[in-house]
C-alpha cells in the first residue's frame, strides 16, 4: 500500500471527537480542596482515602481515566473511601508532591482512615487488575511498609500480601519504602521467597527487578537466574498474562541487557518473546493500549535484529494496521488521547516518521493538550535530523502550554532543545530561559516537586553548556534574573536556598 493510500486511510478515521470534558470522567465525587481536610474526612467517617496525582497532558494519566476512573465497579468503590485529585498544575500541587515524596503522573495511593499510607497502585497494569489491587489495599491489609520489613526478615505473609507487595507501583514510589540502590536485589529476594505462595505476583517482583537493573547494569543481579525466570514467564501463559505490562514495556532493554548480540541465547529469547507478544498484539480481548504496547514491544525486538534502517515489510504493514485500527475504534476522549499518542509514537518507533507526523498533526486542533502532541512532532523532526523544524515545535509547544508546573517543564524542555540543537545561538537559548525564569512564581511551593527537579536539570544544562567559561556572562545575567525572584520569598523560607541554588556554579 503506498504512504499516500496509507494517510488518506487513517485520516479519514479522524473523526473530531469530543474533548475531554474536564480533568476526570463523572461518576465520582473528587475532593479537590484542601487535602488536610480530606484526611479530617477521612478519619471522621473512618474511610480510607485515595489520592491521585496527576495532569490533564498526562497520556498514561488519560490511559486511568479511560480504563479505571471510567468503570462502574470503581465509581461504587470510591464511594467507600475519600477520594483526592491533585492536578500538578494547581496550586501548592508540587509542595503537596515532596509531601507525599510523588513526582511521577499518575501516582496513586491508598491511605487508612488515620491517615497511614496503606500502598501505591500501579497505574500501568489493565482495570481489572487495578480493581484486584485497590481490594487488596482496601481491605484493612497491613501497609506495604510493613509487609516489606516482614518479608526481608523471612517472616510468612499470606497470598494476598504478596500480591499487594506484587502490585506495588514501585515506578512512582518516590523512594518512600526502598532507596534507589536497594530495589533490584530487594524484589529479587522478594520474588524468590514468593514463589510457592503467589506463583503471578512472584513473577511480578522478578520481572520489576529485572527490569530496574536493566537501567541499572551495575545493580547486582544474577543475569544467568534472571534469562532463566524470563523464559518461564514467557512459557506460562497465565502468568505472562499477568504480567502483560512488564513483558511488553521491557522488551527494549531487557534483552540486550540479559544476552549477548548474535548469541544463541539471544536469539531463543527473541523469538519466545516476539512469538508472545504476536498473540497478544492480535488479542481482541485486551485494551486497545496493551495492543499497540504489545506491537511496539515487537518493533524494539525487531532492533535487535536490524538497528538501523527499514523493519520487516510484514512488521511495518503490522504497525500501519494496529495504529489505524486503534485510532478507528477509539471514541473516549480521555482514551483518545493516549491513543493517539500511542499510535504516533508506535509509528515512529517503526520509522514511518511522516505516518507518524501526519496522525499528531491533524489531531492538533481535536485535541485537549496539543502542546503534548507538539513533542511528539518535536521527536521526529530530531529523527530526521531537522533541527530547526524540531526547535520550531520545541517553541510552539512551550507557548500553547497550560498551567505553571507544565509551562515550566516545556519551557526548560526547550532550552534543553536549544544546548542540544543550536549551542551556538547564544542569544536564542539566553531568551529562552530568561522566559522561565521570568514565569517563575516567587512563591515557597514553586521550589518543591518536578519543578525543583526540572529547575536542578536546567541548571546543570546550562552550567554544562559553559564549562569553558566561554558564556559566563550569559549564565551571570541568568543568576541574577533568578536571585530577583529568589529574593522575593519569605526570609526564612527553605525554598530560598533551592531557589538560589538552581543556577548556582558548579562547586569546585
């Protein structure tokens, strides 16, 4: 089919659906005041409380909405307990996030009517194994913390307790239960000591440990045990199943991390993999996200095999299909948008760059957040080596940006296009992140959460950028521009010092 016949197709399918009527789906009623009041709430009608955090740009945030917040079974649950939304934009939203040690969209957690953290949900696993989780934690269980110091001290924990350990968002945990360091040989033991007693959730723990030292290769991990659990999860269809999310977010690092290139090891693992992954993909019984999920992972496969240049015919037509059947069917708004982000990013992944570029562009004007999409356009352009087309989106993107902790996220993300794409235009990246600083809310909880985060990397960028001291007098101006918002915050205010040090030289 050619790529004229293929664009016509799927843009055809672009029905201008609705836009996402607000930042949740109706049925519940979110608390979105004042979240100490919430927890008074709570502890005056003795019901747990669960508090999302999240962002109306968010895809897998749209993905909850979608296939969670949007169920019937949750809506009749949340009437069991107190249910918060923080929007990272709102205000006080990024103090509330060093608060509760969350810096992650979507981050979910479960508190006991007395205001104990009982767990954090998963927001990557499917609607009916988030509703298992959310039983799980709401039925009086003991707090993940003290199951973790159970475990690691050998003591038994029933089935249940497993699984609540299991399905654990350990991706937005913030460090609240485990340091860094700790996570890869922790869930290992974990998974270990669990394996008679919760076969699905002991799987779990393993894959999240691999996975983590796949980011990690210096986390200790033995890779020999490690190919071998794989395999027996790929082998037990129940328990793959279980594990959907983990198998097919993983298969971009994970096997070049356990095996070797051109390896018989490597090339038995590729194949029992991408053979999974092909059911699944074709699986009309899963969501239409863990579809496109599920044939992106065969095109990171596919990598190993041809890193560079076109993928297979039949793979390529593969992905043409799954996007355009994806975009066809979905109608949710909340849904949409995580597909359509999705779909372009699966197009990319492939190297159908202008497929890809054609998909974000004519949902620009459908869409809720389309400073989001506008990355996406960004991305591709950098693929193809246009960097004045990809700081042009760059820039558009920072400009439509909503909300204070969002516009400063796109804002710095320019910037850091610019030290990448254009060094030299001294003048360009000085206006650029004169225009962050100046948004910047002289307030203390503006230096807290993703934004003290997103300010830190900024910093080190720029201070990178003049390592030779060829730009001082750039990052001299900066600082000062900075030390006037600094300045306006409270005297004794910690804040301040995180302000002042965003920028600061590097130590010497």
């Amino acid at each position: 089919m050619k790529l004229a016949a293929i664009l016509l197709g799927l843009l055809a399918f672009l029905a201008a659906p609705a836009r996402a009527g607000g930042p949740l789906p109706p049925g519940v009623a979110w608390h979105t005041g004042d979240v100490d009041s919430a927890f008074a709430q709570a502890r005056q009608e003795r019901k747990p409380l669960f508090l999302y955090w999240g962002a109306v740009w968010c895809p897998p945030c749209n993905q909850v909405k979608a296939t969670v917040f949007s169920r019937q079974d949750f809506i009749a649950r949340a009437q069991l307990f107190v249910p918060v939304y923080i929007d990272g934009d709102a205000p006080g939203a990024q103090a509330l996030g060093s608060r509760f040690k969350v810096g992650a969209y979507p981050t979910m957690i479960l508190f006991a009517p007395d205001g104990t953290e009982i767990t954090r949900l998963p927001g990557e696993v499917d609607g009916e194994s988030y509703m298992r989780a959310l039983a799980l934690g709401a039925a009086r269980a003991r707090p993940a913390r003290e199951l973790l110091a159970a475990a690691r001290a050998g003591k038994p924990l029933a089935a249940q307790e497993w699984r609540l350990l299991a399905f654990y968002s350990w991706e937005t945990d913030g460090e609240a239960l485990l340091p860094r360091a700790e996570v890869v040989p922790v869930l290992w033991q974990l998974a270990q000591a669990s394996t008679s007693a919760a076969p699905e959730a002991s799987a779990r723990l393993a894959l999240k440990a691999i996975s983590a030292a796949s980011r990690d290769p210096k986390a200790p991990l033995d890779k020999a045990a490690a190919l071998q659990r794989l395999r027996a999860v790929l082998a037990s269809p129940q328990v793959a199943r279980a594990n959907f999310a983990e198998l097919a977010h993983a298969a971009n690092r994970v096997p070049a991390y356990l095996t070797e290139p051109d390896t018989p090891a490597r090339e038995q693992l590729w194949r029992e993999w991408d053979r999974w992954l092909q059911r699944q993909a074709g699986d009309g019984t899963l969501a239409r996200l863990d579809r496109l999920a599920a044939t992106d992972a065969r095109v990171a496969l596919a990598r190993l095999q041809t890193p560079k240049g076109a993928l297979p015919l039949a793979l390529q037509t593969e992905v043409r299909a799954v996007t355009h059947r994806a975009v066809k069917e979905t109608t949710d708004p909340y849904e949409r948008e995580a597909v359509i982000s999705a779909s372009a990013q699966l197009l990319a992944d492939a190297d159908l760059l202008d497929e890809s570029d054609a998909l974000l562009q004519a949902e620009l004007k459908r869409s809720a957040t389309p400073y989001y999409l506008m990355l996406g356009l960004a991305a591709n352009a950098r693929k193809r080596g246009d960097a004045a087309a990809a700081l042009n989106w760059y820039e558009q993107a920072h400009a439509g940006a909503q909300g204070p902790a969002t516009r400063l996220q796109w804002g710095a993300s320019y910037v850091r296009a610019l030290l990448d794409l254009a060094p030299t235009d001294t003048a360009r990246i000085e206006r650029a992140a004169a225009a962050v600083i100046r948004e910047l809310e002289p307030k203390p909880e503006t230096f807290h959460g993703r934004n003290e985060s997103v300010l830190r990397r900024l910093g080190a960028r720029l201070n990178e950028w003049n390592k030779d001291g060829s730009r001082s007098a750039v990052l001299g101006r900066l600082r000062e521009q900075l030390a006037a918002v600094c300045a306006q915050l409270p005297a004794k205010a910690p804040e301040r010092a995180t302000c002042a040090e965003a920028l600061a030289a590097p130590k010497t």
